[in-house]
C-alpha cells in the first residue's frame, strides 16, 4: 500500500487538528464554567470524552508527522499542544514508546502490550497506563484542578464530570478499541504488524477512536496515513489488489 503524495494534505491537517483543539477548548471552557447537572450530562460527558480522544489522536498523527508534513516545527506544537491539554503529557516520552510499539507490535518490547504472563486487560490497562502516566504528571494535574476550583472559583462537580471523568474514559477508549481489541491474542492469522482492523462501520469507527480501530492494520502497513484518510487507505489497497488479479 502506498500513500497519495502528502503536500497538499498539509491546510487540512492543521484545519482538522485546530478543529479538534478548538473545539475541545470550548466545548470544556463551556461545560465547566456554565454546565449544570441535567438529563443531557451524560451525552456532555461522552461528548467530552469524544474529543479528549480526539486530542490524543491529533498528537497521534504528529508523532508520525501528517499533520502538516511539511512543517516539522507546526507539526510538533499541535501535538505537544493536543498532550497538555490531555493530560500534561511528555510528547518525547509518548513519540519514543509510540515508535516502540510501530517497531516491536504486540510482543515483549512493546510498551504498549501487557507482560507476558499478565493477559488479563485490567493488569494489561495498568501496564499500558504507566508507560505513560509519571508522578510529576499526577500532581501538575491536581495543582491545575485545586487553581481552576480554588484560584478561579470553578465548581467541583463540573470539573468532576466534564473534565476529569471524560479525560478517565477516553483512555479507556483508546486502550480498548485502539490497543486491545486490534493488538489481543491469538496473532497466528494476523500479519508482521500483529495488528487486525474491527469490522466497524465508519460512522462507528470514527466515534469509537477516530478510525484507529477500525482500519488499525492499515494504519501499521502505512503510518504516513493521517487518521481521516485511514478509511480511503484500505479502499485504494483493495483496489490495487482487484488490479493484481
């Protein structure tokens, strides 16, 4: 498979990858400030955490340069940007453990892989969690939360339910429908990637995790491919094939 020439995909990915901040600023800015506990708080928060997944797919792409791939430099400050807004995460530590994971897929060098031994998913979610969350990371988070509730007056319960929790359940998301269901064993039929794609339909793949469940082993065979363009990716491939034989 190979990619489409990647010039022009530069305006639309820093379009998509602005999108996708912005509206996770306003759509957090707006709930915190303004939200109130109602019948539709449950849609906010799987909005709310939508979008956190969203950010963590934007520097996703920055790690492997297709947001704007001809600008290097903007490319690193979307998903620098998209990481601090998540969580307060390292881009360095998260783009080392990423290329780990392209280079050693679903096996014991694999950050993000359970131990061998240790196949249950919840001891799976913890080995996955702690590559990427440190201490210093735990409390530059709850110095923000007790500036936004004390210095700035903000409520507890809508930081609670339209910050943390959404930011909680999105990596549940993306463990699960990013890590899990495309990298779990057995890997007897699946290729050199250990990665198989979910047979999703695309509205679904999209909401589940930006269409990194549904098209995971196109994206190994071809990481140059932004997450949006993941869907064309296996229809330009099936065509190719269709030609071969």
């Amino acid at each position: 498979m190979t990619a489409p020439a990647i010039k022009s995909w530069d305006a639309k990915g820093a379009i998509t990858a602005t999108l996708l901040i912005v509206g996770w600023i306003a759509s957090t800015g707006l709930l915190v400030v303004f939200g109130k506990i109602s019948w539709w708080t449950p849609l906010a928060i799987i909005v709310q955490s939508w979008l956190f997944t969203g950010l963590f797919i934007t520097a996703h792409d920055s790690m492997h340069r297709t947001i704007t791939p001809n600008y290097p430099g903007l490319n690193r400050f979307f998903g620098a940007l998209a990481l601090r807004l998540y969580a307060l995460l390292p881009y360095d530590r998260l783009l080392a453990n990423h290329h780990l994971h392209h280079d050693h897929p679903a096996s014991a060098q694999d950050p993000d892989y359970h131990r061998p031994g240790r196949p249950r998913v919840f001891q799976w979610y913890v080995d996955f969690a702690r590559h990427y969350v440190s201490w210093k990371q735990i409390v530059g988070m709850a110095i923000v939360f007790n500036v936004f509730e004390h210095g700035l007056g903000l409520d507890k319960a809508n930081l609670l339910l339209f910050w943390v929790l959404p930011a909680l359940l999105s990596t549940l998301q993306l463990f699960y429908f990013g890590t899990v269901l495309p990298h779990r064993s057995p890997h007897d039929d699946l290729g050199e990637h250990n990665a198989r794609s979910t047979p999703l339909p695309n509205w679904l793949s999209l909401i589940t995790c930006f269409h990194f469940g549904g098209y995971h082993e196109e994206h190994h065979e071809n990481p140059a491919c932004p997450w949006w363009y993941l869907p064309n990716s296996r229809r330009i491939a099936e065509a190719n094939n269709s030609l071969r034989q």
